[in-house]
C-alpha cells in the first residue's frame, strides 16, 4: 500500500471519529513528510526515523504499507468506521454550508479542507470560519475575514466552488458580530449561538427571532445548542419557544440547519418535525472542524431521510446556480 496514502487515510479516519486533535495532526505531519519521497528514500528506515515529523507510530505504518499489506491501524480504524451510513438523501446532496479551518479552530488549511470537499464530490462548499467575539475559537476579525477572501477563490475549479462564508455569532439582543457591510459580501452566513446558552425562555425566543429576521443570515446553525455524546460531555439544550423562532425562518427563507455531528444531532427529532411542519427550508451541514468531518453529512442526512424531510426543502440538495439564486434574493429582500 502506498505509505502517505495510508497515512493520510488513517488520519482522516480519526478526523471522522472525533479523535484527538493531536493523533490526526501526527498522521498529517507524517504524511507531509514523506510526500514527494522516493521508493528507496521510504526504505532507508535510519533516515526516516530522523525525519521530522516521523514517530514510532507512523513509521510502523510506513513499514507496514511498504511490505505490501493494509497497516493494522488502518484496518483497525476502518473496522471501526463501518463504511458509509447509506441512505438516498445523502446521494442528493450537493454541498456543505458549514465547515471550518485552522484559521479559527479547525484543525487544517483551508486548501485542504477544500481538498476534501472536491474529493467528496461536492459541487460547492462554505468555509464559515468564527467571528471577532468568540477569542476561544480564534474568531476572526473583520480584516481577517477579508483576508481569507482570495484564498477562497483560488480554491474554485473543476466543477467545485468554495464558497466565502462565517459563522457569525449571535449576540444576546439577537445582533450579529460582524460588520454588517461585510456580511453583506459574503456568500453564505451561518448564524449561531455560542454564548449565554442558559438565558431564560423569552430573552432566548427573542434573540434568535432577531438573528433570522435579519435579511443577511442564510442559515440557522445548531439551534439548541446541545451536546449529546463526545469528548466534550454532554450539555442540555437551550429554552425557547421553538414555533416562534421556526415560524421567522420559514417567513424570511432561513434554512434550519440539521447539524450532522453526532454529537450534536441538532436539532432534536421533535424540533424537526415541528420546523418541517411550520414550512421551514433546512440545511445539512457536517460542522467539519477537520477534512476527515466533512463526512459526517451522511449521519444528518440519515435523520433527515428517516424523519421525512423533503429533497426539496433542503438547500443543500440544490444546485451552485439556485442556492446563489437563494441568498442573493434574501440580502435584497
């Protein structure tokens, strides 16, 4: 098997599985540093224990790959990911309008979280990193979100676009942080809450119905804010009254997102149902903090197939030319 192959899969693998952050960055580091190495340079085993960037679990799987067989990490990891989750829904989506680089708090480039998407077959994908407010996930600035604005054209092309996009936080009156000309420009905003998740029933209902009234958010993201499972503990969901909130998306064509990450699965299956019921567009997002993430679409899709979302209610199944179609009647309307 050929070693940076291996490498780099296993480390997607752990990016998928919600590792530690550290454990897929070695994969990576090790990846990079044998790339562009000769077939006799990979065997000089004295040298390629000084490289930097190669420890003892990486090297045992370059030797295990140059031997010609699957590296029992590998298999071990794909034993463990089972395949694909299959259902039609997940054949029917198009793209991705929430993911993150290393430029807030995911773990990698935005090259290669592009990278990712075009090998998943997405037709288009946003990278939505933070805004200024959240400092833990090195949110960023107005300049350093104009910044990233290049690096994200460049990496549209053969059939894929990477889309200019935020997470923008919510503030506790329903504001967005974020100047408001500059999101404008962007092409896709994702408007979350990150922050005062225990406030009390109707200050919460009024500032998210603040947040989707605003003609310059696109998407609803993660909007209980629970945590179910995972590394990080579980975290109950924030209270409102979910008809109200749900009953703005559906009147200002805000897509409620369903958020894939296990972790998360929000929103709750009741609080679906209720936002299909109330005529609300969604959007089925993986949240990828890392390329390996990017995945995880095939779990929210499931949800969605099971709790009977339409195709057509969700923005992600459409094409580049009618979700631009989308957003752009929403900044003027």
């Amino acid at each position: 098997m050929n070693p940076h192959e291996a490498l780099e899969e296993i480390a997607t693998l752990l990016e998928r599985e919600r590792a530690s952050r550290y454990k897929s960055k070695a994969f990576r580091a090790a990846a990079d540093a044998i790339a562009g190495l000769s077939h006799e340079e990979l065997r000089d085993a004295a040298s390629l224990r000084r490289r930097k960037g190669i420890g003892d679990s990486t090297f045992a799987v370059i030797e295990e790959a140059l031997a010609g067989g699957v590296p029992s990490y590998l298999s071990d990891l794909r034993e463990r990911a089972g395949g694909e989750r299959a259902s039609a829904l997940r054949k029917l989506l198009r793209g991705d309008l929430h993911s993150h680089s290393e430029w807030s708090d995911g773990l990698t480039s935005i090259e290669l979280m592009a990278a990712a998407g075009r090998a998943l077959g997405h037709e288009y994908q946003a990278l939505t990193d933070h805004s200024p407010r959240l400092r833990v996930a090195n949110g960023l600035s107005p300049e350093r979100l104009r910044a990233q604005r290049e690096l994200v054209a460049a990496e549209s092309g053969d059939g894929f676009t990477l889309l200019w996009g935020i997470e923008v936080d919510i503030l506790e009156d329903g504001g967005l942080d974020q100047e408001p000309e500059l999101l404008d420009e962007l092409d896709i905003v994702v408007a979350s809450a990150h922050s005062k998740l225990r406030m009390e029933r109707r200050p919460m209902t009024r500032r998210l119905v603040a947040a989707v009234s605003d003609p310059r958010v696109d998407v609803l993201g993660h909007v209980t804010g629970r945590l179910v499972e995972g590394s990080r503990g579980t975290r109950p969901p924030s209270t409102f009254d979910a008809k109200p909130v749900f009953e703005a998306c559906a009147a200002h064509g805000v897509a409620v997102e369903i958020n894939s990450r296990p972790e998360r699965q929000d929103p709750p299956d009741e609080l679906m149902t209720l936002a299909l019921e109330l005529g609300c567009l969604f959007s089925i997002d993986s949240d990828a903090h890392a390329p390996g993430q990017l995945s995880l679409i095939d779990y929210g899709a499931e949800r969605a197939e099971r709790l009977g979302v339409p195709a057509e209610r969700i923005v992600t199944t459409w094409s580049l030319a009618r979700l631009r179609e989308w957003t752009a009647t929403r900044r003027v309307g």
